[in-house]
C-alpha cells in the first residue's frame, strides 16, 4: 500500500461490544432462520431387547465351537481358533446384555442423546424404519467413517419427530441393510 492511501478498515477492539447486528428487512439477503420451536423429549430403549431362550445360547456354542475345529483343521492355526471361540463369547456375553433407558430431545440445531450433542449438520437425512412395536429414527451421516445414528420412539411420537426434524433434514425412504436384517433374524 503507498503511504499516501488510507485503509478501508481499522482495528478496535471494542467495536464488538459496540456493533449492534443488522436485523434483515424483508429485501435482505440474508436467510430467513427457522422460527424456534420447542424441543422435543421422549425416552425410550437402546435397542429392542430379543430374550435368547437356553436353546439359543446352545446353539451359538455348538457353532463358535464347530467353527473353530474347522478353522484348525484347514489351517492348522491355534490363533484362528482360539479367535473364533473368543468372538463367540464376546456374543454370548452381549447377547445377555440388556438395553439401557435413553433419554432423547430434538432441538432446534442438533439431537441430544443423553449427555452426547449430534448438530443436524452432521447428517445429509434421517429416515424412519418400523421396526415390531417400535419405529426407529435413522440419521444418515455426512463423514464417511462415523456411524449411522440411530434412536427408537413410541409410534405416538412420531408425528412430533417428524415435524421437528423436516425444517432441518431431508426424509429418505430407507429400509433395514443387510446386518440389520441378519441381527433381526438371529433374535440378537
């Protein structure tokens, strides 16, 4: 800059404190925020709870075992093995496991999930999947690692989620995947 010409802007630092924002007219450009809605609450199960019956626990070790004999056989590796019969109790042990009681709340910039805050700029949609009694709330995530968001609701509610959630995300029709379906079926 020559010496002689004088800066469009100068720094001070109070000028934060003093600026009142702009409210927009209606030629603004600017975009028009959603109205703020109060946010919406309910509570329900981690996942659904399939009580695995004396047989189903059987089942699961005649197979964890019967897999492992043939991983040696065909490879001879006690590591394979003794990996399979790990996994199975790690099933086993997960298969008792019953569901905590989560608390939900929609607000007007994220879901809360307990302590944990999701802003609605992490998702690219949500869908709703009927799930038995219950319906699941899918948020479909924008990052390719981060997984799939999923919270269960009474079908009373539904009406109240939806609304609350299509000022903010796009509704995609979606259907279980494959893992979903297999869990389902296996009672897991």
């Amino acid at each position: 800059m020559k010496p002689d010409e004088e800066a469009s802007w100068e720094y001070n630092p109070n000028a934060a404190e003093n600026d009142q924002p702009e409210s927009p007219g209606p030629d603004s450009s600017r975009p028009q925020l959603a109205p703020e809605t109060s946010p919406v609450q309910w509570s329900a199960s981690e996942y659904i709870d399939h009580k695995q019956g004396f047989w189903w626990f059987v089942v699961l070790a005649l197979l964890t075992v019967g897999l492992a004999i043939t991983t040696y056989f065909l490879t001879s590796d006690y590591f394979g093995s003794v990996f399979i019969v790990a996994l199975g109790v790690i099933v086993g042990i997960f298969a008792v496991r019953t569901p905590r009681q989560l608390n939900y709340q929609l607000t007007n910039n994220s879901l809360v999930v307990e302590q944990k805050t999701y802003p609605y700029r992490l998702f690219k949609s949500f869908s709703i999947i009927q799930d038995g009694a219950l319906s699941s709330l899918n948020f479909a995530p924008i990052k390719r690692y981060m997984p799939p968001i999923s919270a269960y609701f009474e079908a009373g509610d539904q009406d109240k989620i939806v609304k609350m959630l299509e000022d903010h995300l796009p509704y995609e029709e979606r259907n279980l995947d494959t893992v979903e379906r297999l869990t389902r079926r296996l009672r897991f």
